[in-house]
C-alpha cells in the first residue's frame, strides 16, 4: 500500500492501488470514509460543472467484479484496524474510520450490481464487528431512483442504519442543466427525493458556489427553497458545502469560493423551514 499520507484536499481514487476501495479524509464526516467506486471508468450520467473527476466522460460503469470488491474492502479494514494504516498514512485527529460511503468517479446507482455491492459492504463490516459503528452512506445524484434494483439496494441502506446523501444543486430545470448538465424536471426531483426519503434516512446535498463572480441569483434560490421545503419534514437535513478542491471540468476558472457569511446567511433561509444544515466552506 503508498505511504502518501490522507488529506482532506486530495480524494484520489488511487490512494491505496486498488480498484473499488478508496480511503479519503471527509471533512464533512469527521474522519476516515471508505469510499466504494463502482465507476473505475471515470463514466457518469451527469457532467456537474465543479466535478472534481479528470477525464470525466457520460456514461455508465464496466461490470463490477464483486469478488475483487469484497477482497479489497476485507483487506483494507483489516489493515485499518490491525495494521499500521492509521498511524502511517492518517493525522492523528482524523484516526477513526467513520463510514462506508459509495461516491467515486461516477453515479454509484448506475451499477447494475449496485444492491449487491450494498449487501455485500454490510457482510463484511459485520464480519469485522464494523456494522454498528461505521453507517453505510450512499452519495447519489437520485436520477436513477425509479429503477426498482436501485430501491432495492437503497433500502437496504435504510435497513443497515445507513443514509443516502441526495444530491440537489438547484432548484429550477435550468439551473439543473447548467450546473449538472442534466435534463431535469424539478417535480420529478422531488418526487424522486421523497421516494429516497421513505426508503432510507436522507440528507440533500448542495454545493454552492460563485460562476463568474457572480453568487447564485435570488430566483434561483427562491428556485431551490421552493422544492426543497415542503420535502423538509421527510428529510434528516441539508449539507451545504463549497468548493473544498478544484474542479477538473472546463468551466474551472469560472468557479470561485462563496464567502462563510453568504454560506450561513442561505444556511439560516433552510433553518426558518424547519431543516437541520450543516455548513462546510
């Protein structure tokens, strides 16, 4: 396994030399998530402006090897927490391993194995004596949720005490198109975020950002209160985060940080409507 040692600004996918299981440092878990990419091919169904994945391209995932996945995650826990991983690799605050989470280079939902990659993450953290303190966490676009496989392996999150992180970056079709790069129709985001909701604890996920200096304009985010808000009561809260890493897409130089003040004077518009938020600059 690479000596480099973990960072919160670098989630390389290749910081452990294996296929499917990456460690990263999350600043918005609080220490070390083991990342699960079912999209080692960098393919995805969306092109978000402030993607941080080179090479990025539209599609879905190569067939996932789920022996390999399941010897790689085996691997790493046992090396996580009877090896000298922690001590070599992670600053000494962050010394906690805080999640399963499937994210990587692409939409992890897009996986035809995707139920059985959740099914098999909870055997092994049970086989580690894992289960009960590291929650299984699925960060997803939500477009694929009327797919009754992907209900499937979302509920079985829900069953293990897991959450889905349900990504929503604006609130108007197009503000969808030009951030996501997605063809989206807000009622069937929220009709897909409700779904989302009855089958596993679910927090929505934005990042915020400035686009041409500019901070988003107030309609759209009358845009975004407007969807979200009177989902608000089925949902565990918001994570409103900025731009942490650079993006590796063209729009890049157009990007730029939005200040903490901005962050938490929109993070107070989400409180007033009964939601929990969590800030991340």
């Amino acid at each position: 396994m690479p000596s480099k040692a973990l960072s919160t600004t670098d989630h390389s996918r290749d910081s452990a030399g294996m296929r499917y299981v990456y460690p990263v440092i999350s600043r918005r878990a609080g220490g070390v998530s083991v990342g699960i990419n079912l999209n080692p091919n960098n393919a995805c169904n969306w092109r978000c402006m402030y993607c941080q994945v080179p090479d990025l391209v539209r599609g879905g995932p190569p067939p996932i090897d789920l022996g390999l996945l399941e010897s790689e995650l085996d691997g790493f826990l046992h090396s996580a927490t009877a090896g000298d991983f922690m001590a070599t690799r992670v600053p000494a605050d962050s010394r906690r391993l805080v999640d399963v989470a499937f994210s990587g280079n692409g939409e992890p939902t897009s996986a035809a194995e995707f139920a059985g990659a959740v099914a098999l993450v909870g055997r092994v953290l049970a086989q580690h004596g894992l289960s009960d303190s590291m929650p299984v966490r699925v960060i997803t676009n939500g477009s694929l949720l009327d797919r009754k496989v992907v209900q499937h392996g979302l509920a079985l999150v829900g069953g293990m005490g897991g959450e889905v992180w349900f990504k929503l970056d604006a609130g108007s079709a197009a503000g969808m198109a030009r951030i996501n790069g997605s063809r989206l129709r807000p009622e069937a985001v929220a009709r897909r975020l409700t779904l989302c909701a009855g089958l596993a604890p679910t927090w929505v996920q934005t990042c915020l950002f400035s686009l041409d200096g500019a901070a988003p304009e107030e309609l759209e985010l009358r845009a975004y209160l407007d969807l979200l808000l009177p989902v608000a009561p089925l949902l565990a809260g918001v994570h409103l985060y900025g731009l942490a890493r650079p993006s590796m897409q063209p729009e890049a130089p157009r990007l730029g940080r939005l200040p903490q003040a901005w962050m938490e004077g929109f993070a107070g518009r989400l409180r007033a409507g009964g939601l929990v938020v969590r800030v991340s600059i």
